[in-house]
C-alpha cells in the first residue's frame, strides 16, 4: 500500500506535468489537449460575414479613398475637413483621436508602468510600425449600395480639447460630411478620473426620406502577444464576446485565421472586448437592443471584433442618438462589473471562477485593511492553512506514522525481496496493526488542489498587483525576483518538506523525491514574485505544522 499511495503521488506530479506541456503548447500555436473548443460556443454564420444582407464593414485602416472623403457632399461648394490628429489628457489616460473616422488610436495608462521599458507608460491602444490597435465604429446601409460615413471618413473635429478648471468632463465630437444625404456625429463623453468613454452617435437626417442605418463598433489590432509575455505561464490574448446566453466567449486569433471561430451572432444585451493580459478594451450598446456579433481577419495579422446595430429610424430633417460605451484600461474587477454585469469576466479565471472569485474578494478585503499587496497575500496563505488546518493535520499525521513504521517496511522488503506477494501481504499486515492508513496522506491534500489552482489563477491576473512593491528588493510582485532570493529560498523549504516525509522503500522512488522539488522549483525563478511569495509562505506553514506533528509522534530522526 506504500506503493499505492506513492503511485497516487506520481500520478498528480505526471498531471501537473501534462498540464504545464499542455499550457506550452497552446502558448506557441498548438491546439489544446484538453478541451480544445471549450472557449467556443455554437456557430452560426461564417467569420467572414456580417448580417444577412448587410455590406461589409471597410477593412481599410489607413487608406482613405477620395470618394470617401467626398461623397455626399451635395452642394459641393464645402471642402472636406482636414484629417488631423487630436490629442486629450485625463487624470488616468493620454488619448489620441484620428479624425478620419473620429477613433481612438492611442491610449497611454498613466497609471501603469511598462515593465519592458522603465520609466514610459502602458500604451494599450496604438498606431505605430509595432502595433496596431484602435476603437473604431460607424454606419454601414442595409441594401449594402448606399454609402454612409464610416469609421475612414474624414470628420470635422469640435469642441473641447482641455478640461476647463473644476470640471471633470470635457466632450469632444466629430463631424461628418453628408454622405447619401446622412451626417455622423461622434460625441466623446470623457471623465477625468474613468476609464470608461461615453460615445454619443448621432445620426443627422438631411435627406427628405426616412432612413434606418446600421451602427457598427468594432476594436482593431493585431494578432501579436503582448511584448514580454512570459514562456512559463500562459494567459490569452485575443477577442472575447459577452451574451446573456452564452456568457463570456473567448476567440482564438488562430481559430479565426482557419474560419473555424464558434460563438452566439445574435444577442439584444452583451459586449465585444480585446483582452490581453491585465489590460483590456470593450464597446457595450445599449441593452434591448438587438446586435450581431462577429470577429474577422482584416488584414494580415490584422484582427476585429464587434457588433451591429439596427440604428432607430430617423425622420426625414431629423435626428436621432444612441449612447455606447468605450472603456480601455486595466482589468479592475469591481471597476468593470460597476460598468456592466459581466464585463469583470474578461479577468479571466477559467474553469475555477466560482473559487476565484470569492479568493480575490479576501485578498481584496485583506488589502484595503493592510494596505500592501505582498502581506495581503501573506496573510490571504494563512487564513488559507487555518481553514485546512484540520484536514491538513490528518494528513501529517498519517505521513509522521508512515515516516515512523518505514524502518519495519524497509526490513521487511529487505528479508522478503524475492517474494513480491509476501511484500504485499506483510504490508497489508504492517498497516492493520499499526493503523495506518497509506492514503491519509494524499486525500486531504487532494481536497485542495482546487482552491490552489484557483488562487493561483487570482495572483497571477490581479493587475492591481502590477508595479505593487512588497519589501526591500521586490518592488513589482508582478514581475520575477530580480535577485531570485524568493525562488531560492522557496527551493530550500520544498527540499526541507521532502525531508519530512516518508522515505519512500524503493531507492530509485527515494531519489526521485528528492529531484522532483528542484525540478518544480526552477519554475518559480521565472513566475512573478507574487506567486513565489504565495507558495513559500504556504511551504513555511506546511513545514512549520509537519514538524510539530513528527515532533509530537516522535519521528524527526527517522
């Protein structure tokens, strides 16, 4: 039975294994092992289409053709507006707007270092040779003949560029020409303080028919990885689609590449995102809204996500609006689902959510009291081993009388190992008669894995974490142990821990106890120090509880 339950033993370290290679593999372009499709729901339309009827969204991101520029103007006596760059600088965000289309083409977070280049800040959205990633929206017709404005055509930038003393909004609008007799009006709603954007879209009816145009949002980027993203953890990059159906739909920029996406088309409530890690943007319309969904490949590398809406009808010289949502900024879960419920899912935890998410609201807790991020996780470990302390205390105890019977066992291996049944039959015999029970020790460890993996996955996307300082060196719990003192000390807590345990009989099993720990340890010189702080804290107070339980039964020496 020693056997069994180092067998047991082996089989959760060969799954860790097989998950790690798994999380390898889909980090470099591989399909998954597990669950391949499990970020997809059912499909409806292919990727490459829109609506039913409706015209193509223009794929163009830069070219502006003259027709577009110039359509629509009926008197032809106005020159079009000339395309200009505008910038806008809040509390929390540096924002560039392009006039041709009046999107956002840069957002700079001011309050979010980038650690691959000290001293300048995260720049999420961009146009630059490296990056390409803007918000973008616009009117497309349903007949799919006639032309509206769009998200390339030239506006007319007006209203405020600077926040006035002692307000906290400033409202930025872009004109349209008159296009089939429709002008497009944008109007940004920005908070000094917010992340969130309001984009008012007003349609302007000039025309002496009633017209019932379509509103499309979409965000636009590339399909690189966030610079720096780590080899030895995976998180997702790419779009995400949100229904009331199908809650929270993640999309592989690889899927879309193969036109095998799966997600719900058509919604009345949801959103569209790009993620990535710690940082993310999303358009949200207006609820009841009936919407289609798609993601689609523009480009080479070159991605978008987004919703089509039925605009409401407007009058002949009339017109009507609609209020949207922008947001771009950090992934604060109690920011984001004050903004829309559901919106904080694009955090995502995966599988173990229903853990995670009752885990960050503690540390969160934790935090507001402590107010450090590092001793939040500390303390988040030890009310953690406080709440297992029981099952935890049975599984010592059973290890300490293992590790206390293991002379007999190796004696008797020793006399009888020629007879591998007796082997098993004496161990049986050993087990009654000192009451031990082999698997004591696994099950309540076993128990859990679960609540682990799901803290993990809470330390390792908490952006409020980022550039988080604990104490003395570690100034970003974020980023790795810039002098590996955590790794190595954790590394030598994880040796200590196999010296507690039981000596397994077999010599070759008894070796590889002892490289198992080194090899899991080598990780950690690369994981964020967060995480590194989370499971030597958890070690100290795993050894700190095994050595007086051994104490206590007597077997430190043994």
């Amino acid at each position: 039975m020693n056997d069994i339950r180092r067998s047991v033993l082996w089989v959760i370290f060969g799954f860790c294994m097989v998950m790690l290679w798994d999380k390898w593999q889909v980090y470099n372009g591989h399909k998954a092992l597990f669950f391949p499709s499990g970020d997809k729901v059912e499909a409806q339309m292919p990727a490459s289409s829109t609506q039913p009827g409706v015209t193509e969204i223009p794929q163009s991101t830069t070219a502006l053709s003259s027709s577009q520029v110039m359509a629509g103007l009926d008197n032809k006596t106005q020159p079009p507006p000339s395309r200009k760059r505008v910038d806008i600088e809040t509390n929390v965000l540096k924002l560039s707007f392009d006039s041709a289309g009046g999107n956002l083409v840069r957002a700079e977070l001011l309050a979010h270092k980038d650690i691959n280049h000290p001293g300048d800040n995260v720049v999420l959205f961009n146009d630059s040779p490296e990056r390409v990633y803007e918000a973008q929206s616009g009117l497309i017709s349903k007949d799919g003949v006639t032309e509206y404005p769009t998200h390339k055509t030239v506006m007319l930038q007006t209203g405020q560029t600077k926040f006035v003393d002692g307000e906290e909004k400033l409202t930025l609008k872009f004109e349209s020409p008159e296009i089939s007799g429709i002008q497009l009006i944008k109007t940004y709603e920005i908070n000094k303080n917010k992340y969130d954007i309001i984009v008012n879209q007003s349609v302007v009816n000039k025309s002496d028919k009633e017209v019932s145009p379509l509103l499309y949002v979409q965000l636009m980027r590339d399909g690189n990885k966030p610079e720096g993203e780590s080899s030895f953890y995976s998180t997702f990059t790419g779009p995400a689609i949100y229904t009331e159906e199908k809650k929270y739909q993640k999309i592989e920029f690889k899927d879309i590449d193969k036109d095998k996406t799966s997600f719900e088309k058509q919604s009345n409530e949801g959103y569209v995102a790009m993620v990535q890690h710690y940082f993310v943007s999303a358009w949200l319309l207006p609820n009841n809204m009936s919407r289609n969904y798609f993601a689609k490949k523009i480009d080479t590398n070159l991605y978008s996500v987004g919703m089509i809406g039925q605009f409401p009808k407007v009058a002949p010289k009339s017109s009507e609006s609609l209020s949207t949502h922008l947001y771009v900024g950090p992934e604060e879960e109690k920011t984001l689902e004050a903004i829309y419920p559901g919106l904080e899912l694009v955090k995502d935890y995966g599988w173990l959510t229903i853990l995670a998410k009752p885990l960050y609201w503690l540390v969160d807790k934790l935090y507001g009291f402590l107010g450090n991020w590092g001793w939040s996780i500390v303390a988040l470990v030890v009310l953690l081993k406080a709440a297992f302390f029981w099952l935890n205390a049975q599984a010592y105890k059973s290890m300490a009388k293992m590790k206390a019977i293991n002379p007999k066992i190796m004696e008797m291996r020793e006399r009888l190992k020629d007879n591998p049944q007796q082997i098993q039959t004496e161990m049986m015999r050993i087990y009654r008669e000192e009451k031990v029970n082999p698997m004591g020790g696994c099950l309540p460890i076993v128990i859990q894995i679960p609540v682990f993996i799901a803290l993990y996955w809470v330390l390792l996307s908490t952006v409020e974490m980022r550039n988080a300082p604990w104490l003395g060196w570690i100034h970003d719990l974020s980023a790795p142990d810039p002098y590996f003192i955590l790794p190595f000390i954790m590394t030598g807590t994880s040796l200590l821990q196999t010296w507690l345990n039981p000596t397994p009989p077999d010599p070759v099993q008894a070796k590889m106890m002892w490289i198992m720990p080194l090899a899991f340890s080598v990780m950690f010189f690369f994981f964020p120090s967060g995480l590194v702080l989370y499971w030597l804290t958890n070690n100290i107070l795993s050894i700190t509880q095994q050595w007086i339980i051994n104490k206590k039964l007597g077997v430190l020496n043994k």
